[in-house]
C-alpha cells in the first residue's frame, strides 16, 4: 500500500546532512544521464497558481512529480512518488519542510564545491522560512565564524539572528546595510522575491562565491547584470530550467550578453566534466531554479526510513 508522510513525519526524519547527501546524488546523476528532469510547468487563474515539477531517479527505482498551489492564503506543497517499474504509487508527502531544505542543500551543495576550502564569513539577504534553511547548509558545507544578515524588518531580523546563533553556535548577526551583508563575506546568499538587484558588483571582493536561490521568473532579479559579468563560472542546476526561469541571468541572455553554453551545471562539477572554481580570486555563482529530482531524491530516502520505522499512515491504495 503507498504511504502518506506528513509534514509531521518529514520534519521528524529530515536532518541536512541527509538533504545534502541525496541532493548531491540526484545532480550526480542528471549529469550521468541517469535522471530525467522537466522545467517547472504552470497554470495560472486570476486567484491561484498551480506549479508541477517532475522527474524520475531510475537508479532510485522511482518517477514522481512535486504539485503546489500559490494563493494568498498560502502555499501548498505535495510530492507524489511512484515505483518506476511498476508504476503503483508508493507514497504522498507534505513537502513544505522538504521542498525549503532540499532548496538549501541545493546552495550546501554548490557551497561546498565552488567556495574557497577557507571561506569563513557569510552575507545573507533574506530572513525569512528559506534563508534560515541555507544558513544551516551553508554552515554545514564551511566552518562558518560568523554570518550577517539583512532583511527589511528590524523587529523580525533581529529574533532571526537570535535564534540562529543558539541553534547552529555561531554568531549570526544584524547587518546594517546591503554593502555591510556583501564586504568582507567569503560567501553570499540572496533568498529573497526581491525584483530589483540586492546589491552593487564593487561591493564584492576577489574570491566570493554567491549563492542565488530567490530568483524563478523574469519579473524577479537579486543579481545585477554587473555581478554576473564578473562571475566565472556562472553554475546553475539545470541548463534548460535556467534558460526558462533564471531572472537574474534571462536579462543577459535576451541581449546576448551571456550565451546558454557558458553556463555550467552544478552536475558537471560534481562529476569532473567541467571545471569549477580555477583559483582563489575566481567569483563563482551559483543560480537555483530548483529541480524535480531533488525533491523525489530526498523523498525516496525518507520513504524507507519511514518504512523502517514504522511512520506514516498506510492509504487505501497504490497497487
């Protein structure tokens, strides 16, 4: 019988470090030719936004797609994963929790393979579900000392920082302003819906790696076009989703600025096939669109703990 797993049962079995794992893989993988991902599709009405994103893992033995609904009210996330081979529906997740930390072991991932092996500082744009996320991968791809952070709300970022400091034991503070997130930082992460760049290019010093994660669709762009010209390599999850949905790098693109085939998949690098960072003054980006086959990745493994444990609700079907 397929399983249902709750947000309840996920946020009890996912750690990051099992995240970043089975990410990792997943993109492994699609370089192999041993994965197949779809861009994101989605429907819109005047009042609510369905968005699909689907895939399949053949070494895992799983197909599946992640459905989610974008309403005022909220945001509603599902990951449906199938046997491969046989088709039956093996199990139904909330996926809240998984989708925000499989985006930050996304960045984890990239972090631990473009930024320098000495990078100690991070700068975070964003304090909100998501940033807390990356600050955890990131810190667990380097031996962060300190992280700045900035958001728009005082009151709200404050708390932030409180509470990250007690739960990762490293000092994460108030930033006073987007040049004071930027100068300084080995690492900087942008995760916001931000529509206009976060912060100028002469901000940056020789040997930063960014991590852009916020960015999904041409109406939003954390990155200004100055940065990316000065970045080498330009990483990206997928190619094709990135061409579709990359807002910081669609502007470029559009006026041929910066050509599809210099862009790198995160893959690639993890495999040897390309090149990552080439020396110590290189600023690396790293551009997440999100992918499929990071959300059935991470699905697949906490199905069999689930099984092994014993977690879940059995539902009336599946084959």
């Amino acid at each position: 019988m397929a399983l249902f797993l709750s947000e309840q049962d996920v946020t009890g079995m996912l750690t990051m470090p099992l995240a970043l794992a089975e990410v990792e893989a997943a993109h492994r993988a699609l370089s192999l030719r041993q994965a197949h991902d779809v861009p994101r599709q989605r429907t819109r009405l005047p009042q609510t936004t369905l968005h699909v994103l689907q895939g399949a893992l053949p070494q895992l033995d799983v197909i599946g797609y992640k459905a989610y609904t974008s309403n005022r009210s909220g945001i509603r996330f599902l990951v449906h994963l199938y046997q491969a081979s046989s088709g039956r529906l093996l199990a139904v997740l909330e996926a809240d929790r998984l989708g925000m930390v499989r985006t930050a072991a996304a960045s984890g991932v990239a972090t631990r393979w473009l930024a320098r092996p000495d990078a100690r500082v991070a700068g975070v744009f964003g304090a909100g579900w998501q940033a807390e996320g990356h600050i955890e991968a990131i810190a667990a791809a380097r031996p962060l000392q300190r992280v700045k952070v900035f958001a728009r709300r005082a009151d709200r970022l404050q708390a932030f920082c409180a509470r990250l400091s007690q739960r990762l034991d490293i000092e994460v503070s108030a930033a006073a302003s987007p040049e004071d997130v930027v100068r300084g930082s080995d690492i900087v992460s942008t995760v916001t819906t931000a529509a206009t760049p976060l912060f100028d290019a002469a901000w940056l010093a020789p040997g930063t790696h960014i991590n852009a994660a916020g960015s999904n669709s041409l109406i939003r762009q954390e990155v200004a076009e100055d940065v990316v010209r000065r970045c080498s390599p330009i990483v990206v999850d997928s190619v094709e989703t990135a061409l579709r949905e990359a807002g910081d790098l669609l502007p470029l693109l559009e006026k041929g600025r910066l050509q599809a085939r210099e862009l790198v998949e995160l893959g690639d690098v993890i495999c040897g096939l390309q090149p990552g960072r080439s020396t110590a003054e290189a600023i690396t980006l790293f551009e997440s669109q999100g992918l499929a086959i990071q959300d059935l990745a991470v699905a697949a493994r906490l199905v069999e703990m689930a099984r092994a444990r014993g977690v879940g609700v059995e539902l009336p079907y599946g084959g």
